[in-house]
C-alpha cells in the first residue's frame, strides 16, 4: 500500500513536470516561485476600484482603492485619498471590487460525465492533472478558496494539489481538503459488479467503531483537513427518482467517527439528505450538514441550537434537472427550495458552497444566483460566500472580506453584486494572496470556453 503510493508519487511528479507548460497562466500572471515566498516588497500595488463591496456592512462603496503590500492588504483607502508614493497601480475603474469568493463543497477530482469511468479507467495521476485544471478553472471563476469534499476514488491526491498549489507550483484556490471520504459497506460506489470482481471505492469504506477511528486516523496522516461521512445513502435513478434512502451508519459508529476527529482537531462535515441521517450527524457533534435536500423544521431547529452549518448546493440538483427533465427530477429541486426556504426561516448558519464537479466546476457562481433565486437577499449570498463561508473554515482572520491586514483576495465583477447577483458570474479580475492571477481582460477559463 504504502510503496504502491510512493511509486504513484514518483509517477505524478513525472507527469506533472511533462504537463505543467500546458498549465500556464495568461502572461503578466506568473504564480510566485515554490521556494521562496516573497518577502514584503517596499512597492506597494494599488487596486483602484469603481466600488468596492463591503460585505459585513452590505453596501457598496464608489471610488475605494486598495492598497496591498505583499501577501496582504495594506490598507483601504475611501475616494480620493492619496496612495502611497510610486505604488503600482492597476486601473479596474470600470469593475466592482469584492472579496474573493469561497466555495464550501467542491470536487475537483471529479468531473462531469461517468463516475465509473473515472475511477476504472483514468489513473490517479491523469485524475491528478485534470484537478489542476479544475481548480484553475475555479479560481479564475474568482474562487480564490474551497473546500473540497473528497477525492472519489482518487484516494489523498487531493493533499498533493494543495500544497503544490500552495508552494506557487501550479495555480489554484487555497484548498482544505477531506481526502477520502467514509461510509460503511456496500452504500457507495462502485456498486453492481460482480462480487469476486475487485473495484475502486469512491470513498474509504469502515466498519464498526474501531473501524470508523482507524479511518479517520488513517485519512489524518495523509493529509485531510475535514473529515467527511456519508450520513446516508441512496441511488438516483435517471429519472432523479431516489430508491432507497438508508442511514449509514449507527450512532456508535457516527459518534466514534466524530470523536477521533475531533481528537485531532478536524472538523466534520456529514452528507445527508434526510432527517434521519442528520439527526444523527448533529447528535454526533458535526460541524456541517451537506446537501440537506428534505430536511424538517425539528432538524434545522437541532442545527440551529447547535450552531451546525448547512451547506445546501443547490447547483447539483438543479443542473441534474435541467439535463433530465422528468417530475421526479423536480421533485428533488422543489423539496430542496422548500428545505432552502424552511432553513432561512429558522435562523440556520447558510453556508455557500455547489458541490462544483457533478457539473463543470467554471459554472460554481450559479449557487449564489441559486440562493438569491430561492429567497437569499444578495447581501446574505454575497455573506455566505465569504464571512460565513471564511468562519467555516476556521479562517476567518484571514479571508472573507476587504481590510486591513486580511490575505490580499480580491476580484473584480462587471456591475455591482448586491443589485445584481448575476454579476459574480462575470468575474474579470482576480488577486490571490496579492498575486495577480487573472489580469482585467484576460479570458478566464482553461479549455477555450467563456470565461466568468
Ligand atoms: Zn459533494
């Protein structure tokens, strides 16, 4: 196992290093060199603003100029005030300035298409490559942090690319990751094969208690940020209609997962879709409730109490019925708007994240069009994305919103925001720790298409 992973390692490093031109960013945008961080320059860059949206406060301020110094802002200085002699200064007159967005649930080691396929045929290192490009994707969608929810089968690459990503070797958000997954035997993927046909798992699968804290401990040494449960399962036919939604795990099981990670101080996020698996993953000491697609008022009262976060992505399921346009397909969205609704209504903490990789992770902006489409005002989603979304993640003194001495994410959108949600689907500008990774004016995504 071990060695099998220190060969796979030698072979991605191989590949990546063939790969990586191909990888380039547009020109005037080079990530920083891997070895060395850059000391705090003594030139300062301007970002001089049409507006700027300040999010704690739900407004836009005109004319704001941000000043950065290295990796962080400097200062914000309101319309008119002098910038600091002989700065840099890059002119996004014509843009709305805003904090760099986060989305809370993302695979980008998954893409759209056949799961199977995927994990039987492509090997990890290709996988690998295409969750480069993925997560390029996703910052030049102005997604300058994510979280991203499990490999599916791509066992702890994901805390590779991180840290690749983080050493400047190839661009991308900050990532958290929750590497494999768990769930307990025969509910997840690949299922239907023969029994004496040996599979890949799109998850680490335990059992039992002792089961469940030798995963968690086992997904810890790899790397894992979050640890991740299937809190239940189901299988969606093609017409969006759900066979057999069924728990898991049992309580002993959920709440020795939840002990050992929380042990070694990791966080844990549950997938569930009903009440019954929620219920259990609040009782167990979860910090997020994904998806959530029929949740009742009991369960979201539960959370509330808790402080638990739901994470709805939206995106998934309404893209599956825009492809599948069946009743049970609707079905599921108009459950799940009404669980939205019921959740905005109780008080729950509404975290923004889509769930980016059963659809094209470039499209990830439309789970905040989503939310304000099912009731969010646009301040609230602009809030999601990034305060809420930052405290998430534990890093909300570094992320989240524009101010001094916060990590230097900024990106640029065509209109203002609070108006028009729309236009966090039109990203033209992106700085990522005071690098600039999408120059004004340079196309955004990495395969040719539209980019924002
Ligand atoms: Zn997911």
């Amino acid at each position: 196992m071990r060695l099998t992973f220190r060969r796979f390692a030698a072979v991605l490093v191989r590949a990546a290093c063939a790969i990586l031109p191909a990888l380039a960013l547009p020109a005037a945008a080079a990530p920083p060199g891997a070895a060395s961080p850059p000391a705090a320059p003594a030139v300062a860059t301007v970002l001089r603003c049409g507006g700027v949206v300040d999010v704690r406060a739900g407004v836009r301020r005109p004319g704001v100029a941000i000043v950065v110094r290295g990796e962080r802002i400097e200062s914000v200085l309101e319309a008119g005030r002098p910038v600091p002699p002989g700065s840099t200064v890059i002119n996004l007159a014509d843009l709305t300035c805003m904090p760099g967005l986060v989305d809370a649930h993302t695979h980008v080691f998954l893409q759209p298409g056949d799961y199977d396929a995927q994990l039987l045929k492509q090997s990890i290192a290709h996988r690998t490559l295409t969750a480069a490009a993925a997560a390029r994707d996703m910052l030049m969608a102005g997604f300058t942090t994510i979280r991203d929810l499990e490999t599916e089968g791509a066992m702890y690459a994901d805390a590779d690319l991180r840290d690749a990503i983080d050493a400047g070797v190839v661009p991308g958000p900050r990532m958290q990751v929750a590497t494999r997954a768990i769930s307990t035997t025969g509910n997840y993927a690949l299922l239907g094969y023969a029994p004496e046909v040996a599979v890949p798992k799109g998850v680490q699968i335990a059992d039992g208690a002792d089961g469940m804290r030798r995963a968690v401990r086992e997904q810890i040494q790899y790397g894992a940020d979050w640890i991740k449960f299937y809190g239940d399962y189901r299988k969606f036919l093609d017409t969006g209609e759900i066979l057999d939604l069924r728990v898991t795990m049992t309580e002993e099981e959920a709440r020795a997962l939840v002990d050992e990670a929380t042990r070694r101080h990791r966080p844990v996020a549950a997938h569930c879709y009903g009440d019954d698996a929620a219920r259990l993953a609040v009782k167990a000491g979860v910090r997020s409730i994904e998806h959530g697609l029929f949740l009742d008022a009991t369960t979201l009262g539960m959370m509330k109490e808790k402080g638990v976060v739901y994470c709805p992505t939206l995106t998934a399921y309404r893209t599956s019925w825009d492809e599948h346009p069946t009743d049970a397909w609707k079905s599921v969205v108009d459950g799940h708007r009404e669980t939205f609704k019921r959740a905005l209504r109780t008080g729950v903490i509404i975290a923004s994240g889509s769930d980016a990789g059963s659809f094209a992770h470039r499209d990830a902006g439309r789970e905040l069009v989503l939310m304000a489409d099912y009731g969010m005002s646009p301040k609230d989603v602009l809030r999601a994305a990034t305060l809420v979304d930052a405290e998430l993640l534990g890093w909300k003194d570094r992320i989240g919103e524009i101010a001094a001495g916060r990590l230097a994410d900024v990106i640029a959108v065509e209109g203002d925001p609070l108006g028009d949600i729309e236009a966090v689907r039109r990203v033209r500008f992106v700085m990522k720790g005071g690098t600039v990774f999408r120059p004004a004016g340079a196309a955004g995504a990495s395969a040719g298409g539209a980019g924002g």
